[in-house]
C-alpha cells in the first residue's frame, strides 16, 4: 500500500494528570541514543541516557509553550527557579520510563489505526476529500519531516493505550463522594460579635520611646536601596540596519546571478484508481487484474469527472481511495517509477492506460499542472534587497561589534568616542538600581548582565565604562555611572508620623483582642447569645455578610457540642466572637455539583493512580540519577 500518509501532519499533546505534562512536547522522539556515561549524562533510564542537553532543549520547549498561552502576561522570571528546572527533569524521567515499557510490551500502532486517527482529524474540504495543503502547511510550520511525524503519531497513541487503562481504572466511591459534598455543601448558623478597632483607638497613648523602637527594630522597612544615574550606548541590528543600503544594482545583479531561487519548477498532481496484484500472483490473476484495470480506465474516460467517484469506489488502495485517488502533487523518486514516467508523461485530465507496478496496476490521471515559471525582478526587488540588506547588516554588525567593544574599552572614561566613531546616540537613565527592575521590563539596561558589569567595584568607584555586554542576540551595550547614591536609611524624622500611625493601630488593635478573648471566655462559660447580632447561615460555598478570615475559622470548628464559639482576629478591623448556634444541610441539595465533585474526586483518584503507576514503572526501570541538572554543566561547557 502507498504510505500518502506519510505527507499529512498535525501536532499533537497528549495531556496526563499530575506528574506528566505536555507529553513529547518536552521531548519529541528523538529517542535513547546508546552512549556511555559522559559529562553530559544526567541519568539513566532502562539503561539509556538522559543527556544535558535533552535537558535544556525540553526546559525551551517548555518555556517557548508558556510565552506563547501566556502572551503579555509572560515573564520569565517567574520561571528561572530550581523548582521549574526540577520538575522538567521529572517530567523526562517518567516519560523515558513510560516509554521503555511501550517498548518492553511490544505495544504497536497499524496502519490501519494509523490512517484512521490522520483521517478523523476534521481536515477536510467541502467536498469531503482530505485537505493536504492544510496538513503540508501545517508540517512546513513545525519543521517535521513525514517519517518524523509518523513516528510520533504512532508513539503518542501507543503511549496514550497504555497509560489511558490505568487513569481509567480510578473511581470515586458513592459513599465518599456523598460524604465529601455533604461537608462541602454543610450550613452553620452563627451570630457576630465584634469589637472594633476604631472604640480603642482613643485609648492609645505611643511614646517617643515606642516609635524609637519600632524604628529600630523594622531597620529594612525604611531602607533606600542603592540607585545610580547612568549614561549607555546601544549597538543593535536595528542600529547597523539604518546605515546600510542596498544599489538597484546590486539587486538586479543577485536576480541574474541566482534566477534558478526564483524559478518554481513543474509541479504535477495525480490520482489513481489501484487495481491491487500480490507480487507472487500467478498469470492467470495478472490477466484478471488487466482486464479489470482496462475496464476501469474504459468507464474513466467516458466520464472523466467521475474520475474521484469512481476511485473512491473502486481503488484497492484504502488510503488514498477515501480521498478520490488522490496522490497530492507527485515529487520525482516518490512513486514506483513505472507510475512516475506514466504521470510525467501525461497532460492535465488525460487518462492513461493500465500501468503495472509492484503494487498492481494503475489508472492514472493528472488532476492540476503547474508550468514551470520565474517570478520577474519587480515582483521580487523587494525581497532581494531584504535580503541583502540583510547580509549587509551582518557583516557590517561584526565589524561595529570588534570597533565598540575595543572603543569602550580603551577609551574608558567615556562613551562619547564610541558613540560619535559608530553613530550611535548617547542614552540616560535615573534610578538605576543593582537587580533587574519588573517596572522596567525589557529595557536595554535593566539586564542582569549588564548590571552586574555597571556596579562592579570599578565602575562604581571611578566612574568607568563597562565592557560591551552582549545582552540579546547581535545587541551591545556598554554603560557608566554618572552619579551614584549607596544604600541608607530613612531618616526617623522623615517616617515617624508613618511609625506612629502603624504603632497606633497595632496598639489598639492588641487592645481590641485581649478585650475580644475576655467575651469569648464569658460567652463559653454563658453559652448564651447575649450581646451577638442576628443570626446568619454560612456554608463554604456561600459566607456573604461575614469576614472571610471569620468564615474559615467558623467552617472548621469543633460543633460536637452546641453551642460552640470561636475568636476570630480581623485584621485591620478589630477582633470576632462568633456563636454557632446549629449545624445542618441545605433543604435541597444541589445534584448537578454533587455530580460534579464526584467527577473531581474521580480525577483526583485517577491521578495518584497515574503517579503510582508512573513510579513503579520508574523503578522497574531501574532510574539512576548520576548528577542534578540544577549543578550539571550546561551543554556547550561540557564539550
């Protein structure tokens, strides 16, 4: 059978509870290359190696995935930390070891399901025939070639059998799902008591002595951190860019010199209706087939454009015959050649007679012709001189990049020389501090980097230049202090009337619950409600009218014995007493979230399932980890 499979793609995720995430999207296929234990060698899994690298590529792909969910609300940042890197590395290992058992069960995919799964992907025309430009546009985007995609397809859904029996096999128990919504849904009756900060404020008397001491003992919150006014130079593409231009001739001169780039050549599309033959078939059943196939190409060419009709049919080729006998544009060297001369040789609609190849004979058509045919300079002018200027600007950036970075250097004391030498403007900025500032987002200057090199000891002392610091790909920047302010603190008089409203509020509100834990005793020793407010009904999906804090602290009382009573701190307000008079379910329950919490129950079931499942195939796996990537070299210092 003809693999025309072969040139459709659509990348897909497999998503798994818990511990994995987005499968192969880390990894891909590229699979366990069998080498020895080496710098680069982070673990070792069913006896393979998990290499640094694997490492780093997978920790991109994983943060190339949240830039493109998180768009403007990306910031990496949030994800430079031991506990990203971590989990990336656990992620590898449990897919690795998931993957060493799909290939110990000898688990396999058929073309058959193969063929189904691409076909029922909903990429199809009008008409019902599968979309190849879609699926070859999307193939081109992801940079795969079809055997590539092929094999992920046929490792995914293998990997999804095997792990889709074990989520499945999880499920939440009746009785614990009703009791769990049964608490979830629990309504308690409480009445309020407050005491508020506001009646204690006028009883606070601070000192000098107590502002003294708050002062002394919060030292950090009044802290100015270091900051600077600094002076910077930038050499970027966008720089060497504007000062490079590009001839008509040079343009016209590259069209003559490469017209093969902008020649598309002949492209043919066909379709076959396939009369199969086994290849030990006697002449008895070539003679069969013949005849059929000469039948067929009779019927075809009084109705040519039945031609799909009539393959969909009766072609013996399952794949291609679902698409009308479609075989996509033919590329040389890609079909049996005796099919290949025969479509080359045809024009566009003709029928040619019964071709006999290994797989059968053939009634070929040739659906859509391309000529051959350059593109004239016009059409292309602007994409020849983009492209040289292009070239231009590289070369050109290497050789500002060596005269920038020689500039800055020798000439220290200033960035004036090496701003008037390349044409580069001389840029300010105020406020500056050591760390990277989130307000300042990706500002030129507010790079680790190049902070660094800005408030070393040098720098800072003498008012020098930094080295040119690369701080993205082909951008420079060098930068010096112009004025520098070191690390203080806050003068008391400056933040004391601050110092003493803080105080104030602490004060009274320590006031407020010493007075609040002396209700809450007398109300306990009572039992009665005098004093408390009315009477209002709170669950954990509805606490309306009282304090969020309150509303958790009442939810998880003890209620064993009624009534039972709770102090509650609020802060910024004062201090609760709450009684909860009565405990009971709603009227009505609400069964369509009963249903829902069982089904979460179920998932949260199937997910330790998964995570059990996951780390027994770890140890049948035999894990080793030989070194934490988080300490390992990074791939280009190991070689």
């Amino acid at each position: 059978m003809f693999e025309f499979i072969r040139t459709h793609q659509r990348l897909m995720q497999i998503f798994l509870a818990i511990l994995i995430i987005p499968s192969f999207a880390l990894v891909g296929i590229s699979g366990y290359k069998s080498f020895g234990d080496d710098a680069n060698t982070v673990a070792k899994i069913d006896g393979q190696p998990l290499t640094q690298q694997d490492w780093e590529a997978a920790q991109r792909r994983q943060l190339d995935q949240l830039r493109q969910r998180m768009g403007q609300q990306y910031d990496q940042k949030l994800f430079d930390t031991p506990e990203f890197k971590q989990n990336v590395l656990d992620t590898l290992v449990a897919e690795r070891a998931i993957n060493a058992e799909v290939i110990r069960s000898h688990l396999t995919i058929g073309d058959p399901a193969l063929q189904k799964f691409i076909l029922g992907q909903g990429l199809t025309k009008a008409d019902g025939s599968f979309d190849h430009e879609r699926y070859q546009a999307l193939l081109a985007a992801q940079g795969m070639t079809p055997q590539i995609y092929e094999a992920r397809v046929r490792q995914e859904l293998a990997f999804q059998q095997l792990t889709s029996g074990i989520e499945g096999s999880a499920f939440a128990p009746r009785t614990v799902a009703k009791m769990i919504s049964d608490i979830g849904a629990q309504e308690r009756d409480v009445q309020e008591l407050v005491l508020p900060i506001t009646d204690y404020l006028p009883q606070v008397k601070v000192t000098d002595e107590m502002v003294k001491a708050f002062y002394d003992k919060n030292a950090k919150m009044f802290e100015v951190p270091e900051q600077a006014k600094i002076e910077y130079v930038l050499l970027n593409a966008d720089t060497v860019a504007s000062q490079v231009t590009v001839s008509d001739d040079e343009v016209a001169a590259y069209y003559k010199a490469n017209t093969q780039r902008f020649t598309a050549p002949e492209t043919r599309r066909a379709s076959h209706v396939l009369v199969a033959l086994k290849k030990d078939a006697s002449a008895a059943d070539k003679a069969a087939a013949k005849a059929k196939a000469d039948a067929i190409a009779a019927e075809v060419r009084k109705a040519p454009a039945d031609f799909a009709k009539i393959a969909k049919a009766k072609s013996e080729d399952p794949a291609s015959a679902e698409m009308g006998g479609d075989l996509d544009v033919v590329e040389k060297g890609s079909l049996p050649k005796p099919v290949e001369d025969a479509i080359f040789a045809l024009k566009q609609g003709e029928i040619s007679n019964p071709v006999e190849s290994e797989f059968g004979y053939h009634v070929l058509t040739v659906t859509e012709l391309k000529p051959s045919a350059t593109k004239p300079l016009d059409e292309v002018k602007g994409e020849i001189a983009a492209d040289l200027k292009k070239q231009k600007a590289g070369k050109k950036y290497s050789e500002m990049a060596e005269a920038f970075s020689n500039t800055v250097y020798e000439q220290a004391d200033s960035l004036k020389p090496a701003a008037d030498k390349l044409g580069l403007k001389i840029e300010t900025a105020a406020g500056v501090g050591r760390n990277p500032s989130p307000m300042l987002g990706q500002a030129p200057f507010n790079n680790a980097k190049f902070l660094t090199a800005l408030f070393s000891d040098d720098s800072v002392k003498n008012k020098r230049n930094t080295e040119a610091v690369e701080v993205a790909p082909s951008t420079l920047i060098a930068g010096r202090i112009v004025e520098f302010k070191p690390a203080s603190k806050r003068p008391l008089a400056e933040v004391e009337a601050a110092i003493r409203q803080r105080v104030t509020m602490e004060e009274a509100l320590a006031m407020a619950r010493k007075a609040g834990e002396a209700k809450l005793a007398a109300a306990k020793a009572s039992g009665d409600a005098a004093g408390f407010g009315e009477t209002k009904t709170i669950s954990r999906a509805h606490a309306e009218g009282v304090n969020r804090a309150a509303a958790l602290a009442v939810l998880k009382a003890d209620v064993s014995k009624l009534p039972a009573y709770v102090g509650v701190e609020l802060p910024g307000q004062g201090y609760g007493v709450y009684r909860i008079g009565k405990v009971h379910q709603p009227a009505e329950p609400d069964e369509a979230r009963r249903k829902a919490e069982q089904e979460q129950i179920g998932n949260i079931l199937a997910q330790q399932e998964m995570f059990g499942y996951v780390e027994s195939l770890k140890n049948k796996a035999k894990v080793k980890m030989l070194r934490s990537p988080l300490t390992a070299p990074k791939a280009d210092e190991a070689k």
